[in-house]
C-alpha cells in the first residue's frame, strides 16, 4: 500500500457557523499527528482521545458551537506535542484556529515549572476562545491525574497538579458558567479520591 500522505484541501475560513467539515478535517489533522502517542496515564490511551474529549466537552457540556473553537481545541496540542508548524496550521485552517492554537501552546523550550507558573500567568489574557478550552483542558486532565494517573507520579504530585489546574482555571472564570461548574464537581471529586478535602500547596492530607 502506498503510505505517501497525500495533499489535504484546505479548510475554508468560518463565517462563525459550525462546519462538519472543518471539523472533521481538524480530527483527521490531530489523529494523524498524534497517531503514534500516548497519553501518560497507566492505561497508556491513545493521545487523540484527550483533543477529542476537550472539544466534545465544549460542545455537549459548554453548548459551544463556534468552528473556530472547537477546532482549535481538537487542535490544541499539535504545536506543543507534535512536529506541527504553525505556518501549517494558517495554510490548513486559518489564522483564526491557529491564534487559538497559539494561545494555549507552551514554549517547551522552558522548564516545567516556569511553564506552569505562565499559565497561571497568562490564563486571565487568554481570550473566550483559549480560556474555554483551557476550561475542558483541566477537567479532562484532573479526571486522568485522579483515576488513570502516571506510574511514577506520588500521591503528592497528583495532588499538586490538582491545586495548579484551580489557578489557572481561576484566570478562566466567567467564560462558560456549564464548564466551570464541571470543572468544581471534577475538581471536588478528584480530591476526595485522593484524601483531600482543600486546596494545600504542600500536597499533604487536610480536613
């Protein structure tokens, strides 16, 4: 079988209406650069599966319909996690999506933890779009740390990323009142699993 990848038509830019195309040509896009990740929970998921499950989470919990959004957002770690340009991004599908995708990239080329810190950072600037999706982001990852965590990750690690994601969903607040209320529910009942009942920055059990 030929494997040569062949041309992909570009995405038309979005005059605001959802577009099945579009979006299907972002899902094709994504599962093909990640095709050959996994995500670094125990289960070892394909990596698609997250991209698919913060857009699904925007459109069934959040009610988002906007194109551009939810693109971006089955986009959203093709730039940071893959060999993704951005000027790939614009030629497929608009500058739009790819400022979306853009908003919520990390610059790998910083430690972990000035990373986190710039999200915290960064979080209240993002715009509707980005704050959205770094909404779904964290319910989908707090749902990971908590059932399907890392195999070296400590009971303290999990929790701390627990307390980082509230910081910077703090920044996203009065974007989508449906995801944040998620995100609180996610939030609660991570840390109950966990043995934890507040925010602790030092990880260890609270009452």
């Amino acid at each position: 079988m030929d494997r040569t990848e062949k041309p992909h038509p570009e995405v038309p830019p979005s005059d605001g209406r959802p577009s099945t195309t579009g979006l299907l040509a972002a899902i094709e896009f994504a599962s093909r650069k990640h095709s050959m990740q996994r995500r670094k929970g125990e289960d070892a998921a394909p990596y698609i599966n997250h991209p698919i499950a913060v857009a699904y989470l925007l459109a069934e919990t959040g009610g988002i319909t906007d194109i551009v959004t939810l693109m971006a957002a089955v986009l959203h770690d093709t730039i940071e996690d893959t060999a993704t340009t951005r000027a790939e991004l614009d030629e497929r599908f608009g500058l739009a999506v790819r400022g979306v995708v853009e908003e919520v990239t990390d610059d790998k080329s910083l430690d972990d933890a000035v990373r986190k810190a710039l999200q915290v950072e960064h979080a209240p600037s993002l715009s509707s779009r980005a704050k959205a999706i770094k909404l779904a982001d964290k319910i989908d990852n707090v749902r990971d740390v908590t059932a399907h965590p890392p195999p070296h990750w400590s009971l303290a690690r999990r929790v701390q990323y627990l307390d980082w994601s509230e910081q910077v969903v703090a920044g996203c607040r009065g974007t989508n009142g449906p995801l944040e209320r998620l995100y609180d529910d996610v939030l609660r009942k991570g840390r109950l699993t966990l043995g934890v009942t507040s925010s602790n920055p030092s990880g260890s059990k609270t009452s």
